[in-house]
C-alpha cells in the first residue's frame, strides 16, 4: 500500500508557465503547468473540482471562473501525465532527436473553463481567436482530455472539427463512440454499454430482481442510465425506482430522494453518477441510519475517496463496484518521492499539497485557504520543507487513485506510439495521397489521428492497448468491495473481474466468500419483489405492477413446473401425473384388483374357501352316494351342480390380479356360462321335482317325463342359449385389455373393456332369465308333500340368487375401477354361495350330523303319513 505522497502528487519544478514570442500564457488561473518540448501534448484534468461563478454585471468584461476546493485525488491524474511524458523522453527508442512536452489545464469540472482552456492551446493565446493559431507554438499533437462524459463530448465536438486527436481517461459515455459526431475521439476507459451489460450480469449473479437506481443529470448519468436499465430488462430484472441527482444538489431534491430509498424495499440500489454529485444525497442518506443496502457502484465513484469517508462509511460497507483496471505503474512511485516544494517556487499547487498533507502553513502564505481544506484542529505550524513524504502516512489510503493514473499513462503512450509510426514512415510508401508520409515538423492532426487509430503495442506492465474501431480500448473491470476497518475507514478490495474479451458467459468472475456484506450475515442479501416461487407454481402477474412483483399460484391438476420462476405450468404425458409437490411427472399408478392389495386378496382367500367347501361337499356326495337322500332328487344333477358351483368360484378368480388379453376375453364369458349352467341344473332339479311329484298321480301322463333325458335336454338347451350369446359376443367385439387414463386423476385404470354393453348386458339378463324362472317354479312347488322335496330350498337359493344380482347392478354402475370388478366378483362369490348354502347344507347336516334320519324308513315313514310316494330315480 502506498505512503500518502502517491495520493497528493506535485508537479516538477520545472513546469511552469513561460512567455512565447508573440503569445502570453501567464495566467494561473487557467494554466497549471507547462512543460517545453518540440512536441506538445495537451491534457485538461479537474485539479479542483468546484467552482464559484463570477458575478454578472453588464458592465464590464466578466470575472475568471474561479476554483475553491483543491481535489488531490485529481491532481495526481496530471502528475501521472508528466511522469509518462518524462519516461518517454528518457526513452531513446522513441524519438532520439525529439523531445515531447505536455501543457495542462485545470478545468475544475467547468465546462466553460474546458472549453476555454482547449481553445487556448489550440490557438496559443490568452485570448483565443477561433482558425488562429500562434506560430511560435511547437506543434501540438493531441489532447489528453477528459475527465467527464459530458465536458469530454464539448471538447470532442470543437477537437472534431480540426481533426486533433483527443485520448479520454475517464470519458465512458457510448454516445462517444459514434465516429459521425466524434471523428477523433478515442479513450482508454471502457464505454459505459460494456459497463452496464457488466453490472447488469453482477446482478444477475447474486440473483437480484429487484433494485433501485440513482444517477446523476449529466450525460453520463443520463446515458449509462437508460442502458442499464436496458440490460437489466434483458436480465428480468425490475427497477423499484429511478431518480436522478441534480447537478446544483437542491434540499427538496434530496429530500425526495432519501424518502424514496427508505420506503423502497429493494435492498441492492445501483448509482451511475460521479462521485461530486452524489456526495450531498449520500450525506443526508447517512443521517437517516439507512443501513442494510447494498450499494452498487459504476466506475466514476467505485474508488473515490470523496465518497468512502469516515462519515459514510458505515452506510456504505459492503458496497459493490466496477473499478478500472487497475496496475502498478514502475518508476511512479521514485518519480513521486523525488518531488518538493522549495524545488517549484511558482508553482503553488505543491504548496496546496504540502500544506494539506502536513497541516502546517508556508510563511507568508497567500494560498485560499478554502482551497486546502485544512482541519479546523490542525496545529496551524508552518511548514518548513524539511519535512519527509516517506515518513508521512496517510490517514486513508484508498485516496491513492492509479486507476485513472494507468489510464492516462496508456492515454500518453499511444500519442507517442501514434507519432513514432508516423515518424517511421518510408517515404513512397505513405499511408496518405501518391503514398505520401507526413512531415513530421509540421504534421497536420489529421494525419496523426490516421496513426492513432492503429495503434497496437504492450505497455511496460504486458497490457495489451489498442483502439477498436469506435475509439475504444480492450474492456476490463476490477469488482471492488468497501471493507470497513476497524478504524473506521474503508479499504477497496478486489472480490472480481469483468473481462469482455473472455468468452460468452465468463466475462464475469466474484469471488463470494471475499465479499463483506453490511449486514449481519454472511450469505447473499435478498432484493426481490416477491419472493421466488418455487417448483410446482407458477407466477401471476399482479396488476399494475412491474413483472418482478407477481403472486405464487399452484399448478392445475394435472400440471407441473419443474423450474423455479416458471411462468407457466405444462400439462404432462397421458400416461403421467404430477408428483404431490407438482414439480415433476410421474408414472400413473395403475389401479387393479390385485393378489397384493388386502381387497383383492381378501376376495381370493374367500374364493378359496369356498372353493374347498364346494369341493368337500362333493367328496361327501360321492361318498354317501347311495344314501336315500344323496339319491333323492336326482343325485347326477347334484354332483353336475356341484361341480359348477366349483367353477363358478373358481371363475372369479380370473377378475382379480393384472389383466391380460386372454383373462379380458373368457372371463365374462366363463362367468356367464358357468352360471348358466348352475341355474340350468337347479331349474332341472326344481321341474324334476314337480314331474316326480305328478308322476306318483294314478293315470298321469308325466311318468313318461321322468327318465334323465329330461334334464340333459333342459340343461344342454338353457346353456346352449348362454353359449350363442357369448360366442356372438366374442365373434363381434371380444373384449381387450385397456388403460383408461380419463375414469380416475392421476390413476391409470388397468381393466378389461367389454367392447360392447349390449352383448354383457344380454348374457347377464339371459342368466337373470332363468334365474327368475327357477325361483318361480320353485315357488310353486315349495309345498309339495315330499320328505326330501328341495323345492323350498331351491326357493330361498334363489331368492338370495335373485337379490344378489339386483343390488349388483346398481353397485356396478355406481363405482369405479377397480371397485367395479370388485363388486361383480363378490356377486359371483355370495351368489353361489348362496346356492351351496340353501341346497346342499341341509342334506350335508342330514348326512354327517343326522344319520339316523338318512334310511328309506325315514323316508317311506313320513310318505306314509301323508299318503305321498315319491318314486327313486
């Protein structure tokens, strides 16, 4: 870190002003120092950066514009100036019989004094006559001019029109780049358009959406403004509020301006404005105790110590900033420690700057005292000249500015470059009319603004310089970041850079975890207008309102955002569904009857079950075969219907687990046969009943009926009827197997289609048909005087037949899925076993419990009573 004497800087002692033969340039109220030399360059820096106006009267010439606040910052860019110029002339390589000198103007942030100034040097005179030039002048190459965007387009224009090459330090305006208006402008600082992509991308990068800007009225402000708000939109990034410093700062202007960052809730404010504009808001803004901002900085204040004092530093720790590259300049520093005050009598600047930098005064001193801004505690001693700048240390080092200083040592150095190529040029093979070279004695500036544009060289620090085609160096940003100091002062700490020559995406490089924030916490301040939402919502616009403040709103059904921010939600695939959080796409469950679930498997032990006791029941039948009861009623229609009570469980089986083709196609038709046939053989056994019991009538003509051809031409008829049915069915529109994504959200029903309705609903109410049939007959014969008469039982077989299928019908229209399948497989399982229950409980209970009475005395005993026979098939 350098002492304080880089940070108040003095010129030689040999600079002073001179009197030219015929031109008188003796004022110090607009010269500061002049160096000969065979060529001259001009430079115009702020040295004091305020200025009081002379008072108008009418009535006389007007007074100088004069200057009252010495700026040190400043006044090291024109020490900078004569450092380069003396390096150069130390330098043989260059122009070995030529020597180059250098005129400098301090504007103070006048533009009637730059004007002036600049017209002074053109003209060499003290009172400047516009086309006229002093002819004892040496010739005077270019300019090293400005300091500001808006006091460096007022020199552009009037350079322009003469075609004098003119290098800005610190002029970023892109407005300069137009060559129309400013044929030779260059500079060595980067435009402000890559400036503002920069910052718009540094806003990016810590995820800002929502900031405030301030800038100044000037053409800086103004422009870098509009283009960065431009770049921010690029970004998605809304600006909470836009308000500008007055140039003249006003009490109701800055009023406005603090109440409108205190109301604002955008925590990140960028400032595009230098930093003698924004000194006065940000002096209010501080007694407010605004904290927890982050400030973010452009280049003309990011390093200003003006702006970094004592008194804003708590306001403005952890402040962000593009700052210009910057370099250690060799030799500068021994250039610096050579200098003195008693070694430049005339030249009072080193004076101001001795005085400011010990506290002391110079006997007899006349300097303004308003000028050194001395502390009103200083000890008031004189100043001796035995005092030592290497001793000195400065009480705020971020003063040292060699930012601007590198940009007027490349701004030098590519004059001197332009005019060594022009001095080296062959003769016959100029750039100019016939291949013509310039005369490098009386060049014109023309011909050295052709050189200026192809300069290209590596300065003794390895940068590479050069101007692109709209005047303009390569651009690279330092990110700076205010670090407050124990002592309370605030160091400039590189966290970054900005490179726009890196490739797309990289220009940008911050290190976070060097950054001090001024909050408490170490993670990254939020500046949003609402706050991000989050996968599975997306945003709404709130009306009247910028984009940046809008509302979360979940995700329809049956759609997902995946992103955060989404502004829409897409639907997903078919076969697809939002997870719970709507964030991303799922695979549909599929929904079946299945083995695993407890429905399913609940159904298939019930089957099972059943299955067994159907199975048992027939062991025992065939067991005790010949036993009257086991033969009574046609004992090959009982095991004909037990068996079918066997496959009738045993087909509900194939309605649960996963469907298939092949499951799809026989179930229904499994269903509907086996059933038919179960009825069929109850019906037999009913009508056999009735033709048994007339049978035994004397002269009947029913005894003719009561052989077993009977009952197979009943039976086969009523199954073959089912049969026709299904077999049309199948022939028609067999059913298949579907994946109906529409019935159930979210759910992918895995079921069996029928294909068509008319051809289930016709199976179903053929076997409703006969069921009818059945329990009417039955009905009938209920009270038949039989000892074994099934009538009554087949009856309430029947009716539970019937009463089973009626409510099955309402069920299955009324559910869904796999409740659907449910529902017809626990009509099959309580419908046949309601048959099994009715018909063959009781003569199981007569058989195994009851054997006493299973004997044909049993059977005749009873017959007797009631004077009934029944014969035995």
């Amino acid at each position: 870190m350098l002492p304080t004497l880089l940070v108040f800087l003095v010129l030689p002692a040999r600079l002073c002003p001179v009197d030219a033969q015929g031109c008188t340039l003796k004022s110090l109220e607009e010269v500061v120092s002049r160096s000969d030399g065979d060529i001259i360059i001009g430079g115009t820096f702020p040295i004091n950066y305020n200025w009081r106006d002379p008072e108008m009267v009418f009535t006389k010439p007007p007074e100088p514009i004069l200057c009252n606040t010495f700026a040190s910052r400043t006044y090291q860019w024109a020490q900078a100036m004569a450092f380069t110029i003396s390096e150069i002339n130390r330098d043989q390589n260059f122009f070995p019989n030529l020597t180059l000198g250098f005129l400098v103007y301090d504007t103070c942030l006048s533009l009637v004094r730059i004007l002036k100034g600049t017209m002074r040097m053109l003209t060499g005179q003290a009172k400047p006559i516009a086309n006229y030039q002093c002819q004892s002048q040496p010739s005077l190459a270019a300019f090293v001019a400005d300091s500001g965007s808006t006091r460096s387009i007022a020199t552009a224009r009037l350079l322009g029109l003469y075609r004098y090459p003119q290098v800005s330090y610190f002029a970023s305006s892109p407005l300069l780049s137009e060559k129309i208006q400013f044929p030779s402008f260059c500079r060595t600082i980067p435009s402000d358009d890559i400036q503002a992509w920069g910052l718009a991308q540094l806003v990016a990068h810590f995820e800002w959406s929502w900031v405030g800007l301030l800038s100044s009225e000037d053409d800086y402000g103004e422009l870098g403004s509009q283009m960065l708000k431009s770049k921010l939109q690029k970004f998605g990034i809304c600006i909470a509020f836009h308000e500008t410093f007055s140039i003249v700062p006003t009490a109701r202007k800055i009023i406005h301006i603090v109440d409108t960052v205190k109301r604002t809730s955008a925590n990140a404010i960028l400032v595009f404005s230098a930093d003698p504009f924004m000194r006065p808001v940000m002096e209010e803004l501080s007694k407010h105790n605004i904290t927890g901002k982050v400030w973010l900085a452009s280049e003309a204040w990011s390093t200003s110590p003006g702006v970094s004092t004592n008194k804003l530093a708590s306001m403005l720790s952890g402040t962000i900033g593009f700052a210009i590259h910057e370099s250690k300049i060799p030799g500068f520093e021994e250039f610096l420690l050579k200098l003195h005050p008693l070694n430049s009598p005339n030249d009072i600047f080193v004076k101001m700057f001795w005085e400011m930098a010990f506290r002391c005064r110079w006997p007899n001193s006349k300097i303004n005292q308003t000028l050194v801004n001395l502390d009103a505690n200083s000890s008031g001693d004189f100043c001796t000249g035995a005092e030592q700048l290497e001793n000195l240390k400065s009480p705020n080092s971020n003063e040292t500015d060699l930012r601007i200083s590198l940009n007027i040592y490349n701004a030098v150095y590519s004059v001197a470059h332009a005019l060594q190529d022009m001095n080296s040029c062959v003769p016959g093979k100029g750039p100019f009319a016939n291949n013509t070279c310039a005369n490098f004695q009386h060049f014109k500036p023309w011909q050295l603004l052709h050189y200026m544009k192809k300069v290209h060289f590596r300065n003794k620090m390895g940068e590479e310089m050069y101007f692109d085609r709209d005047g303009n160096p390569p651009a690279m940003y330092d990110i700076v970041n205010w670090h407050l100091q124990p002592d309370g002062t605030i160091s400039y700490v590189n966290v970054g850079k900005f490179d726009s020559r890196a490739p797309k995406g990289e220009e940008l490089y911050v290190n976070i975890s060097a950054i001090q924030w001024n909050t408490q916490r170490t993670e990254i301040p939020r500046s949003v207008c609402s706050e991000n939402c989050p996968p599975g919502y997306r945003k709404a616009s709130q009306k009247g309102r910028p984009l940046c403040c809008f509302d979360c709103v979940l995700c329809a059904e049956g759609e997902v955002s995946n992103v955060t921010d989404s502004s829409t939600c897409w639907p997903c695939p078919s076969d697809q569904w939002p997870n719970q959080r709507r964030s991303k796409c799922t695979p549909k469950r599929k929904e079946f009857l299945s083995y695993q679930e407890p429905l399913g498997s609940t159904l298939a032990a019930i089957v099972v079950l059943w299955t067994i006791i159907t199975i048992l029941i027939l062991c025992t039948f065939i067991k005790y075969r010949d036993t009257p009861i086991a033969k009574a009623n046609n004992r090959a229609l009982s095991f004909l219907l037990l068996g079918t009570l066997v496959l009738s469980f045993l087909c509900s089986l194939l309605f649960i687990g996963d469907p298939h083709p092949t499951t799809c196609l026989i179930r229904q038709t499994a269903f509907g046969i086996t059933f038919v046939l179960c009825i069929s053989c109850v019906l037999a056994k009913t009508i056999m009943v009735i033709i048994a019991f007339n049978a035994t009538k004397p002269n009947s003509n029913f005894r003719g009926w009561l052989g077993p051809w009977v009952t197979i031409v009943l039976v086969s008829t009523s199954t073959f009827l089912q049969v026709f049915i299904c077999t049309t069915w199948l022939l028609i529109c067999p059913p298949f197997p579907e994946k109906n994504m529409k019935l159930k959200i979210g759910i992918i029903i895995w079921q069996c289609n029928e294909c068509t309705d008319v051809a289930f609903w016709c199976m179903l109410g053929y076997m409703g048909l006969l069921a009818c049939v059945s329990f009417l007959v039955a009905f009938l014969a209920r009270k038949l005087p039989d000892s074994f008469n099934e009538a009554k039982w087949i009856t309430f077989s029947m009716l539970v037949f019937l009463s089973v299928w009626l409510s099955f019908i309402p069920g299955y229209l009324s559910t869904q899925g796999k409740y659907t399948v449910a529902v017809e497989v626990f009509g099959i399982i309580s419908s046949s076993a309601g048959i099994l229950v009715c018909i063959f409980f009781p003569k199981c209970y007569i058989i195994l419990l009851r054997p006493d009475m299973n004997t044909r005395q049993q059977l005749f005993g009873k017959g007797a009573r009631k004077n009934k026979k029944i014969k035995t098939i």
